[in-house]
C-alpha cells in the first residue's frame, strides 16, 4: 500500500466503503462489547457515527482506508473544550502506517483544541492519543453501554513556519541566545501575517536575509512535539525558495548559524529535525 495519503470531504458514494471499514474497526477496537459493529449495534451505531457531522476520508491507492467525524463540543455538551472528534477509524489493515495521526492532524489544521472521548479499556487508542498529545481530563458512563468513558484533551498546536536552505546537502540551522537547541531559520506569526509574510519577516529579523514572499514555495508540513513547550503539539510549514548564495548577518537574539549533515541534526537539533531531515533524505536533497 502507497503511504501517501489523501484527505477529503465524505462522499455519498463512500457510504458502502466507510460503513464496512467502521465495521472492522470498531469490532477490533472495542472486544469487550458483545456485537459491537454487526447485528443489531451496526445500523444505530452507522446512523449516529457516520451520517451525521463534519466528516474526513483517509485515501490511499484510491481507496477509503480512514474515517473521522467532527462535532462542535459546544453544541454537542461535550465535557472538553474546542472540537470534539470521533474517532479515528482506520482499516485494520492500513493500522501502524500513520493514517489516524493525520487524520488527527487535519482536524487540528482545521481548528485547533480538540478533545475526545474513549473507552476506558481500550487501552491502545488511549495510549495512541497520549502520543499525539491528548490529556486525560475526566470521565463519564457511556448510556448505551454503561461502561466508563474517558474524556481527553488537546490545546491547539503552536503554529511556525521555517526556511528550508541547503548547502552541499547540509541544512541550515541556528540557535537562539541562551539555548542550546537549534531550530530551522523561521518562527511564529504575528496577527494577520499569512505564512509566507511571516517567514519573510522572521528570516530579516534573525538573519538580515532579504528573501521576497512571492520567492518562497511551501514544501511541506511537519507535526511534532514542541521543544520545551510541555509536550505541547506543533504544527510547522516549512518552505524552500530565495537566494541560494546567502550572508546571513545573526540579528540579535540568534547567537549562532550552522549547516548540519543528517548525523549532526540529530544530536543539536529540535525534534522536528529529524522529520524534516527524513523528507529531505527521501527528496533526494540530504545524504542519508
């Protein structure tokens, strides 16, 4: 199976795809409720679970491999703040292959705080959460079942942009004053600034680089942990593009400028590095 992936809007003639792959995944998901996804569970659960809401498919290779609802928690008393989401549900077969992150990452793109409930037993989606960063809050009974439900909850990423600059394979890479973690060039926006506005601006301020909007190209977007923010999720598009031939002059909160290989990244670097070293080992662009 191909591992890119595509999200998109449901499509009524998803319906027959999307309610066996809910099928599958909910029976494996949850052993421990007596026909869970078939009999008499299947219709209501099908109703509730994919008819209604926002809905997202994970594609791959043409086919519907994903599912995730979407609800407004404020409208639907959810105990977590933000957009509540349902799932997500991923074929059995196409589990392990990064599917439900990015699933869960497209809601976060979309809007922010999320929170969720599971079951209390189902101890792989909660550890599966607790890796994308969702906390444990509180908890309440499930009607249907009468088993306990745990409610869990996201802030919303911190949102960056970064500069993507090689030269002779090697990344560029600065380090503010007073640390000594190196981040890609870039940093957060400021309010109304678009991504590539915000680039433009953080590439003059740290390193006196003149690099026009209209000259940078998204390349792609990572999703990591935030270094030193608490396990707090981040969300970075990165971009190429601009001068190859550069000078850059460190303004005053940068203390230091490097070109890394894919072994130095690893050991000096955020973690976002070495994600953004991986896509650039596989683009051809870095050694591995």
């Amino acid at each position: 199976m191909s591992r890119e992936t595509i999200i998109r809007r449901y499509r009524a003639a998803d319906q027959d795809a999307v309610g066996d792959l809910w099928s599958r995944a909910v029976r494996q998901a949850h052993p421990f409720i007596d026909g869970e996804g078939e009999g008499e569970r299947a219709p209501v659960l099908r109703e509730d679970g994919v008819a209604r809401g926002g809905r997202w498919v994970a594609e791959r290779d043409g086919r519907v491999v994903g599912l995730l609802r979407l609800i407004d928690g404020r409208r639907h008393g959810s105990a977590g703040s933000g957009v509540e989401i349902d799932g997500p549900f991923v074929a059995p077969e196409a589990q392990g292959s990064g599917i439900g992150r990015e699933l869960v990452e497209h809601a976060a793109e979309l809007h922010g705080a999320l929170c969720l409930t599971v079951f209390e037993e189902n101890q792989r989606a909660r550890g599966f959460y607790r890796l994308l960063g969702f906390t444990e809050r509180s908890w309440r009974t499930d009607r249907e079942t009468g088993r306990s439900l745990l409610c869990m909850e996201r802030e919303a990423p911190l949102r960056s942009v970064s500069w993507l600059h090689l030269r002779e394979g090697r990344l560029l890479s600065v380090r503010t004053r007073g640390n000594d973690t190196f981040y890609l060039p870039g940093g957060k926006y400021e309010p109304g600034e678009t991504a590539r506005e915000a680039l433009s601006r953080e590439l003059s301020e740290e390193l006196g680089l003149v690099v026009p909007k209209e000259q940078l190209s998204e390349a792609f977007v990572i999703h990591d942990v935030a270094h030193g923010k608490n396990g707090r999720r981040l969300h970075m598009t990165c971009f190429t593009g601009g001068p190859q031939d550069i000078a850059p002059a460190p303004g005053r909160e940068i203390a230091e400028y490097a070109w890394f290989d894919r072994e130095e990244a690893l050991l000096r670097c955020a973690p976002a590095h070495s994600q953004v070293v991986d896509r650039l080992i596989s683009q051809g662009r870095m050694r591995g």
